[in-house]
C-alpha cells in the first residue's frame, strides 16, 4: 500500500510550513493475507491542541483504536473475501499477524464470528474504491461502492468483500466512551 502524506505544522515564527510529505511510515502489508492491508494516517489525543507539534504521533505506536475524544486516521485495503479460502492460507497464521500487527482491535473480534467486531468509537469510513458489504448484527448486509459513506456507531458489525478486486476504506475513528444500555 503506497500512501502520500502532507502534513501541515508550524516553524518557530508560527508561519504554516509542510512538515512531512512523503510515504505514511505506519504502514503494514499482510503476509498471511495476501492484499491485505493498512496505512495509520495520523492520530490525536484526547482535546488535542493547537499549534500541535511537529512530532509524529503514530510512530512507535502499535494500537489502532483512538481514546475516548481522540482521533485516529486509518485506510484499509480489503482483499476479496475468496482469498481466505485458497489453498494453502493460513488461519492460525492470520490471526496470530493480526495480533501482532494490531493488537487492540485484533481482541474485538469474535473468533466464533469471523470479521464480526466491535469497537468503542465512532467511525465515518469512506469508500475510496472497490466495493464491501457492511454487515451487521441482524444479518443485513449493504453493499457500498466508492464515494458511499457508513457512520458506524459503536456496532457490532464486518466487513466483507465478496468482489473479485479488492476495496479501499477511508475510516476516520473518534474514541468513546460506551454507556450501558438498560433494558426494561
């Protein structure tokens, strides 16, 4: 996944300069799943401030998922769903990289329920190209093309690429706080 980064900062008279401009360094291509992979754009902490610093801040990190009010940009390339059934693919595999390579929202997901997830934020994703499904907990599945937009609430939900392409997802994560929900 090859994805260009300008971003903007601030030079010690205040005047707005580019700060970086060149290939995201968070990067990771799967191995034991072949066409999958991310690009971590950038992150915020809770109520970040501004001018920020010229700092990088997704650089050593290793989780995903944003604090409560941070924020967290991440592009995901999806590869077609047929890819995790070719011979020779390696669940045990899979999922130990996912683990390793993110760790927070590897434990969301629910091994009984292949893809299915939840997390404790708020997600706009943006179809930048290929087609997904959207699947949530009732079973209805969405079909999204480029330019639609899903905001994901804090659902239990999975993506899936039912395609013979793979699809590129823009998800722009905020962090929240989850409240128990009282049934009567």
């Amino acid at each position: 996944m090859a994805i260009r980064r300008v971003v903007t900062g601030h030079d010690n008279n205040g005047r707005s300069v580019v700060i970086f401009d060149g290939a995201t360094p968070r990067t990771v291509n799967f191995e034991s799943i072949p066409g999958h992979a991310f690009a971590q754009i950038w992150t915020t902490p809770l109520s970040p401030v501004l001018p920020a610093g010229n700092a990088d801040p997704t650089e050593g990190q290793i989780g995903l998922l944003p604090p409560a009010g941070g924020t967290s940009l991440l592009i995901v390339t999806f590869p077609p769903d047929r890819t995790m059934s070719t011979p020779g693919f390696d669940p045990v595999a899979a999922g130990e990289e996912c683990v390793a390579r993110m760790p927070d929202l590897a434990r969301t997901f629910e091994p009984e329920y292949p893809g299915m997830h939840r997390t404790d934020t708020v997600d706009y994703a943006i179809v930048l190209s290929g087609e997904i499904w959207l699947e949530v907990d009732d079973g209805n599945e969405t079909l999204l093309c480029p330019n639609d937009v899903v905001v994901q609430q804090g659902t239990r939900h999975a993506w899936r690429n039912k395609s013979d392409t793979p699809s590129t997802v823009a998800f722009f994560m905020v962090g929240a706080c989850r409240q128990q929900v009282r049934t009567a």
